[in-house]
C-alpha cells in the first residue's frame, strides 16, 4: 500500500508542477491590451462583489 502511496504522491507533484508552468507561461505570452483589459475585469468584479466594512 505504501508503494501506491508514493506513486500517487509523485504523480500529483508533477501534474501541479505543469499545471504551474503552463499557467506562467500563459501570462508571460499577454499583450499590453490584454493585460490591462484583465486588470480592468478584475477591478470590476472586485468592485461589486467585495463589501467594505464602515
């Protein structure tokens, strides 16, 4: 059971470790334009979803 174990382990470790790399390297690749259209969504949904407290 310890040997499934640590398959498992190693295998979760490598898919997070391309999921990473795969997410960096699709920011890196983003214009200007998308860049600054993606600040401005999140600015938007952070705007109406986020309560301050008075």
């Amino acid at each position: 059971m310890g040997v499934v174990l640590k398959i498992i382990v190693i295998l979760s470790i490598i898919i997070a470790c391309c999921m990473y790399l795969v997410i960096v390297g699709g920011n890196m690749n983003k214009t200007d334009e998308e860049k600054e259209l993606e600040n401005q969504e999140q600015m938007k949904f952070l705007k109406n979803n986020c309560k301050t407290k008075n």
